[in-house]
C-alpha cells in the first residue's frame, strides 16, 4: 500500500512537472475552489439556510395577533431570515416609526443578509472563467517549446518529440477545463440556493406588511362604522 502511494505521488509529480508553473497554478486554484465550496456548505449548514419551517409558523402566530409568540419565534431561529422578519415585525408593532422608514430598514438588512450568504462565491466564478485561460496559454507555452525543440534538432528531427511536446502542452487545457466545469457548476449551485432563499424571505415580509396593514384597515373600518352608528342610537334613544 506504501509503494502505491509513493507510486502516486511519484506521477503526480511528473506531471506538475511536466505543466510547468501553469499547472502549478491550476493547482492552486484547484485547492482554493475546494477551500472555498466547503466554506460556503459550512456556513449555510451553521445558519440553517434551507430550514424556513420557523417562517410559516412566526406568520401563523403575526397574523392572528399573537404577535409576541411571533417575535420569539423568529428571534430563536439561526437561520438570517429570522433577523429580517424580527425588524419587520418590530418596525411594524412600533406607531412612531413611519411605514417607509421601516420598509428601508428592513431592506437594508436583507441586502446585508443576502451579501453575506453571496460572499466568496464571485471568486468560484472567477476561478472558473480564468482555469480554461490559463490552461490555454500552458497550451500555447508547450506548444511553442515543443517546436523550439523541433528547430534544434535541425533535420535529424525525432517525431516522438514532437508528439511528447504537445501531449505535454495539452494537459494544461484538460487541467484547467477539469476545473473550470466543477467550479461553474458549483457556484451556480450556491447561487440557486440563495434565489430561493432570497424569493421566500421576499414573500415572508410581504405578509408580514400586508397582514399588519389589513389589521389596520380593518380596525378603521370598525372605527367608522361604530362612529357611524352613534347619531342613530342617540336619535333612537332621544324617540
């Protein structure tokens, strides 16, 4: 099992040497796309992204008044939803704060929110469109030394030469293209996980507005329609 690994790491290293500094960097890039994808699963696992059960149950409880229950319930969650929807529902609950400074509010910390879930993951992308470039220009780098090669060895010129230069030269593209799919793939991965994210904490607020505001009309309409009523009761009352 020893001679296998060493074995392994004996070809692995022929081969960065056979890339050059080229492959060396793709190498690298390599490790930082690994670095930077468990990171990101990480952190979406610590805040708990994808459970939104809390969010059904917090408007459940805002909706039928219960509005303390509602508050405890997004306060005790980890996922960044909950510290959106407690602003919103504090802006809400509170008469002295007027509806559009509560809507900035709320709106300045769901950008905060969303951009830290997005961090990191621009750098996949650039990974991604930068690996098949880099990849090329190893390419074109073997290539040119394979035909310098060619040109020293004037006319006692050995094809096997020429063909170990350009499988040397190509396997800098086939690096950079092996990396550049899994950390396009990936990012568009993450991405997909915070759009949906992103549309049902959009939804959540909403309700959250839009439950306190048909409260508020209702409690006017009641108003009215109470106000309405006196000048009949007291006619009646005066007959």
């Amino acid at each position: 099992m020893l001679e296998t690994a060493n074995g392994t790491l004996g070809a692995l290293a022929s081969f960065m040497d056979a890339g050059g500094p080229v492959l060396k960097l793709i190498a690298a890039l390599s490790v930082l796309t690994l670095a930077i994808v468990l990171l990101k699963v990480w952190q979406f696992r610590s805040v708990r992204l994808t459970q939104m059960g809390f969010v059904e149950e917090a408007l459940h409880h805002w909706g039928q008044g219960q509005t303390q229950q509602a508050l405890d319930t997004v306060a005790g969650s980890r996922n960044p939803a909950g510290r959106v929807l407690e602003v919103a529902m504090r802006g809400c609950l509170d008469p002295r704060v007027p509806a559009d400074l509560v809507r900035e509010e709320v709106t300045r910390v769901a950008s905060s929110t969303l951009e830290r879930l997005r961090s990191m993951i621009r750098g996949l992308e650039v990974i991604g469109a930068l690996s098949p470039m880099l990849g090329l220009l190893g390419t074109v780098i073997g290539m040119i030394q394979a035909f310098q090669q060619l040109e020293g060895g004037g006319s006692n010129v050995d094809p096997a030469l020429l063909s170990g230069g350009i499988w040397v030269a190509l396997l800098t593209t086939a690096a950079g293209l092996s990396l550049a799919i899994p950390a396009i793939a990936l990012a568009s991965l993450l991405e997909r996980y915070i759009d949906q994210f992103r549309h049902r904490l959009e939804d959540a607020v909403t309700r959250v507005f839009t439950a306190r505001a048909w409260e508020s009309q209702q409690n006017e309409t009641s108003s009215e329609a109470s106000e309405a009523g006196r000048p009949a009761r007291a006619v009646a009352h005066a007959t």
